[in-house]
C-alpha cells in the first residue's frame, strides 16, 4: 500500500510539472510583456523585415527597437564593438540582433544567453533548420548555441547552359576550383567585336585587376592571408599566393574575362553580359535569380537560356567544403533579460516555419535557413547553395587587406603583367616592401595611442 502510495504521488508531481512547463509557454503568448530589442538597421527596416509579422502573431508582446545604426555607420572598426559594449550597457536590450563577429565576441564574453536549455524545454525543432548554420552558431560559441539565425549568405558557380552545348564544351559540376572554372572559361572563343563576342567568365559589372582578382576572390575561397595579424607579418612570398596569381595572370591574357569599358555593357545589372546570354560563367548569390528574373522583364531583346548551377567554388584541398558562408543577422538574447520568456518568444518566431513560409518569396541576397520552403527561383533549383558545410575555422573569410599593401601589390602586378617583372620579383618586392609599409602603419598606430593616453 506504501508503495502505491508513492507511485500515485510521484505520477502527481509529474503531471503538475508537465502541466505548468506547458502552462509557462502559453502564458507567454497572453501575458501582456514589453521586450527591447537592437538592431543593426533603422526601426522602420527592422518593422519591415520582423515586426510587424511578429506583432500580428504576438499582439500581446510589445516591441521597442534601439537602433545602433549609428554607431555602426560612425564608428571605425576596431572602436566598434568597444562602444557596442557600451550601447548595451546603456540600452539594455533584451533580443540583440548581431553579425558573425559580434555575436562570437559577446558569447566569449558571458553577455548572451545559452538558448540550448530553452530549445530542450519547449521541443523546439532545429531539424529542419540547415545544419552548417547551427554549425556555425556552435562553434562560435564554443560548441553552445546561443543565437539562432533565419538566414545566410554564401554564392555559387552560375553558367549557361547553352554556349556549352553550343561550344560542346563539358558542363561545371560541383565541387571546381578556380584553377579548373579559368580553364573552362579558356575554352570559349574569344574573337569577335565587344559588341557581340562571347566571352569565358565574368563577375559583377566592373573591370577587374589582376591583384583584386587574386587576392580578393581567389584568396578568399582558399583562405589565404596576406598578413599574420597576430604578429603583424606580410605573408606573400609563398608558393599559395603565387599560384593564385598566376591563375589570374593567365586568365587575363586570354581574354576570357568580361572587362567592361567606357560606353560598353557595363552599367545597370540586369543588362550584363551573362544575363543577355554572352557570358558561359559567372558566381554570386541567388540574388542573380531574382535580377535575371527582372531582367528578362524589362530589357529588351534579351534571348532566354538555360542556367545551370553548381556548388562552388571550393579550396582544392577541401572539395566539399566552403568559407563562403556567412550570418547576416543572428538573434540572440541578452544575458541579463528580465523578459527571457517573451524574447525567446520572440527567437522562437523569427527562426519558424511560418516565419520561413512567409518569407519565402522574397530574396534580398540571402537564403532561408530553414530548408524546405523555397526549393527554386524562377524555375531554377536552389540546391547547389546547400550542398557545401562550412569551414568552421574560417567563415568569415581572409579578411582584410591594408591599403598600402594592396597599392603595393596592384604596382608589382601590372609591372609584371608589361613584361617588366617576373611574377616572383614581383612577389618578394609585395613581400619586402609591404612589411616597411606595414610596420610603419603599426608604428604610427602606438604614436597616436600614446598620444591620446
């Protein structure tokens, strides 16, 4: 009889802890509760993108938006996320809205919110959500989540389908490197007058050096450095950096590449060469689709082909991996919150079904995290944008390059290209020349801090 006793008495306890785990989340959504939230962008940005959705499903949660537009817009880059800091402190917000840096930095810090225990208590499904942006979250914050994110940027391989046939050159499968997307792009002809010619590849709409070329998009891909930050060191003069460079050497002396000039193609996006079916590759975003789309509206005479996409590109030392991969907005919940509850609410939301339904035609250079919803754009699938899982050491790309550095390298560059150099003079000269301009920056750096103490 004692026995039974317990049992029934154990099952109560249960059930009353079922009851109000339940009763807790749905107390959330009528409870009347104000939560802060801060926001790269303007309030009425943040409204157009998130609030007014969330305040049709949540009428009971009230919202005020800080904006740190300006102290984005105003504030150089290493003094931002000290005044970030600051603005916080200040503002206390309850959800932050957060870039990749500023999210990894702030979870280093203890300032946000584990969200792990809240996806475990309320069931929460992250299955559908795709897993190389959870990959991210957690390895930026040091294996917890502590943010979730709608949505993500990376780009792929676009080419046209028909100039291959047409050429009967072999179609781009996933997985190229640059190396082996010039190579292709070198199989097209290049005679022919501007106005009318075919040509290899292209990016954007502008003219592209031989350095920004290398150093800016080849580099990225493959994850080299121009400098070890750490110890303020160039780190040109290696076999890497003049493989890249030579790549895009030869790929400029074939005349493979789309150069606009003066009174050309050039100009509005929609009218470039590879939408008006002159251009066999090019990369970017699915933005492209959407422009192709708009484009095949509104410019005259444009002969519609067949796009193909493929995953890319890739290191060629990591076929199914990318560094191209990035978090634009990252909801995270501040640590000190008095309103957890409804800014979980809030998370919850943003990150849903039926928020991913809801934004699901509509493309501003990003994709849903959560798959599923929009599975093509303009009767092109979206499939190759997913196939690649981040290089988790590496997603914010290889950063950037001093000014002094790149006037040094784009002046060896050309030199070598008028047959004036030889590329590895070139390179030893970025090397030499860029550490003197790079140590005097630093140099000058502790001068006006020195002089500000």
């Amino acid at each position: 009889m004692k026995v039974k006793f317990i049992h029934k008495v154990l099952l109560f306890v249960m059930g009353y802890l079922l009851i109000v785990g339940c009763t807790n989340v749905e107390q959330v959504k009528e409870k009347t509760s104000k939560i802060k939230i801060m926001y790269n962008w303007s309030e009425s940005s943040f409204y157009m993108q998130y609030g007014d959705m969330f305040a049709m499903k949540y009428p009971n949660i009230e919202v005020e938006v800080v904006s740190s537009q300006e102290l984005r817009l105003n504030t150089g880059t290493e003094d931002y996320y000290t005044a970030m800091n600051k603005f916080i402190e200040k503002e206390q917000p309850d959800v932050l809205i957060l870039d990749n840096s500023s999210y990894e930095g702030l979870a280093s810090r203890g300032m946000l919110l584990e969200i792990d225990p809240l996806i475990q208590r309320d069931n929460y499904d992250t299955q559908g959500i795709y897993s190389a942006v959870l990959d991210i979250l957690k390895e930026k914050g040091t294996g917890k989540l502590y943010g979730l994110s709608p949505n993500f940027e990376t780009s792929a391989v676009y080419y046209n389908v028909d100039l291959f046939n047409k050429y009967g050159i072999e179609l781009p499968h996933d997985g190229m490197s640059w190396q082996e997307i010039m190579d292709l792009a070198r199989l097209f002809p290049t005679d022919g007058g501007e106005e009318n010619r075919i040509y290899g590849f292209s990016i954007g709409n502008s003219p592209l050096s031989v350095s920004h070329l290398a150093a800016f998009i080849f580099a990225e891909t493959q994850g080299l450095k121009p400098l070890n930050k750490s110890a303020m060191k160039v780190t040109m003069d290696t076999k890497p950096w003049k493989q890249l460079f030579q790549i895009a050497l030869d790929a400029k002396k074939s005349g493979a590449l789309y150069e606009p000039s003066v009174g050309s193609l050039g100009g509005s996006i929609v009218s470039s060469p590879f939408f008006m079916g002159r251009v066999a590759i090019t990369t970017g975003g699915p933005y492209l689709l959407q422009q192709m789309k708009e484009a095949q509206k509104t410019v005259e005479n444009l002969n519609p082909f067949q796009m193909g996409i493929v995953a890319g590109p890739v290191d060629p030392k990591e076929r199914e991996m990318t560094r191209d991969v990035s978090l634009r907005e990252i909801t995270s919940i501040s640590v000190s919150s008095t309103n957890s509850d409804a800014a979980w609410e809030f998370v919850k939301y943003i990150n849903g079904e039926e928020f991913a339904k809801a934004k699901a035609r509509l493309v501003n250079g990003t994709l849903l995290s959560r798959t599923g919803f929009v599975k093509e754009i303009n009767g092109v699938s979206l499939d190759a944008f997913y196939k690649l899982k981040p290089i988790l050491s590496d997603v914010s790309g290889s950063g950037g390059i001093p000014t002094s550095l790149y006037e040094i390298m784009d002046r060896e560059i050309n030199l070598v290209e008028e047959n004036k150099k030889s590329l590895d003079e070139a390179i030893k000269s970025i090397q030499k020349e860029g550490q003197v301009a790079l140590d005097k920056e630093v140099k000058e750096a502790e001068l006006n801090k020195d002089g500000v103490d």
